[in-house]
C-alpha cells in the first residue's frame, strides 16, 4: 500500500517529536531507535524511510528542539517572562518538553560535528531571542549580554537538576538566585 506525502510527513513529525522529548529527557546514548520508533508508533524498518541514522535523527531533532525553543522566546513578551519561565521549578522537573541546550550540552560535545554545528545554529537562535528583549542595553552590547545571560541560565538550570533529589532546597534556591540576580543585573 502506497504511503501519501502527507502521511510521510506526520510520521517524520511524529518520529522528531519523539526523538527529541527522548534525547532531552534521557540523553543520545541511552535512547535507541527502537525506542523511538515505538513511542512513534512506527516499526523499526521505518526508521530508515525517514533518516539514514541515529547521528542524522539526532541532528534533526536538535535542530527541531532549538527552533521552537527560541521562536517561543521571540513570542514572549519580556525577559522577565523569560527569566521566569525558564528558572522555574516547571522547567527544571521536565527535561523532557524543556530547553534543548541545558538538557543536551554536555553530550553534543561527543557527538558528530553535523550534529554540534545544528546545536550552534541552535544556541544562536536563542542569543538572537534574547537580544531582541534588551533594548535598553547599547547595541554593540546587546550580543555579549545576551550570551552571558543564557549562560548563566543554562548553568543555574543545569545546575538545579544535578541536585534537585539531593537537595531539593538547594535546587529551588539556584533557581530563585539566578533570576533573581539576571531580573537585578538587565532591569527585569
């Protein structure tokens, strides 16, 4: 039976979607195709319909991820929303709908240049989100700034998850301590 155009594409969506809630919320190395495949509802034959490998869906999905995370950054209305959205207890508790750069980054590292090349596009959509939410900084400025705020943000964000079930108060106080001196530091 012959597959429509439009069928191929919601099942790629479909694989993507799952791909990268996976790889955010357990990481590249401890997900497997099959895995994927399942909770797309697809075989495992499949897979190979819509990508040549794991390293390419990989890719895919970090470019996927990144997208929608910095294009609902543009949509906010301030960084202060920013801020708040994403050093919250919410974000840091659900990998797996959260920030693709703070649950990835340490992995991209050993993975193939394609995919840390996507994940550079991707981490540069988020600096170009940012800027556009300080204005009040100089314009030669604004990229340095918004590199450094998303640094921290990733670090605190980062940071909060290592200890979360260790100490949960320990967590909650990283979280409140970064946006609270990123609200400070950019006026927000």
């Amino acid at each position: 039976m012959r597959v429509t155009k439009a069928k191929v594409a919601e099942h790629r969506r479909s694989i993507l979607d799952s791909a990268s809630r996976l790889f955010r919320e357990r990481g590249f190395r401890d997900v497997g195709v099959a895995e994927i495949m399942q909770a797309s509802g697809l075989t495992h034959g499949a897979f190979y319909g819509h990508f040549r490998s794991k390293a390419e869906l990989a890719d895919a999905a970090c470019q996927e991820a990144c997208a929608e995370g910095a294009q609902r950054w543009l949509e906010s209305a301030s960084l202060p929303e920013i801020l708040d959205r994403y050093l919250s207890p919410a974000h840091r508790d659900n990998p797996a709908a959260g920030c693709a750069l703070a649950a990835l980054g340490a992995e991209v590292a050993r993975q193939p240049g394609e995919v840390q090349k996507s994940f550079a596009e991707g981490m540069g959509r988020f600096v170009d989100a940012l800027e556009r939410h300080m204005d009040e900084a100089p314009p030669e400025a604004r990229r340095q700034q918004a590199m450094a705020v998303l640094s921290c943000m990733i670090g605190a964000l980062t940071l909060a998850r290592a200890v979360a079930s260790g100490d949960p108060a320990l967590s909650d106080a990283i979280l409140a301590a970064a946006r609270e001196q990123l609200r400070s530091h950019f006026g927000a």
